[in-house]
C-alpha cells in the first residue's frame, strides 16, 4: 500500500518540489537567503491581531502580534477615566 523511498530519493524529491514552488527565489547564487515553505504561526494573544510579514531576499517570513486598532468611535475623543 506505501512506496518506502529510500533518503537520498526523498531528499532530491523535497529539493525539486522547492524550487517549483519558490521560483522567484529558487536561484541561491543572488545571495538571497534559503527558507522553508512553512506558512509561519501565529501566537498572539486573543487581543492581539496577527499580520505574516512575507518573505524577502534578506529575511524569512515570520508572524507579528500587533496590539488591537482603536475603535474610530473613541479617536480624539479620550474620556475613558470619567
């Protein structure tokens, strides 16, 4: 029912699917830095908003927690401490 693969077969499969998959980048002779294809996590709070910041030349894709936007209804009009 399962093909069993032997390493260097696994390795040169998870090779050619990387570099279909991330064309733009695939060429690591530009100096461009080699990251996986995982999708990064997030792990903010349930207050916090999550934003994925993608990938660059210089820097892997990563999650940031960003603190919850301000209602437009309390902009400029702060009388939370009456």
């Amino acid at each position: 029912m399962f093909k069993i693969f032997s390493l260097p077969t696994l390795l040169l499969a998870s090779l050619a699917i990387g570099v279909v998959v991330s064309t733009p980048l695939a060429a690591r002779d530009d100096g461009c830095i080699i990251c996986t294809l995982q999708i990064p996590e997030c792990h903010c709070s349930a207050y916090e908003r999550c934003i994925i910041i993608p990938q660059t030349c210089f820097e892997c894709a990563h999650a940031v927690c960003l603190p919850p936007r301000k209602s437009s209804t309390s902009a400029g009009d702060d009388k939370s401490d009456e």
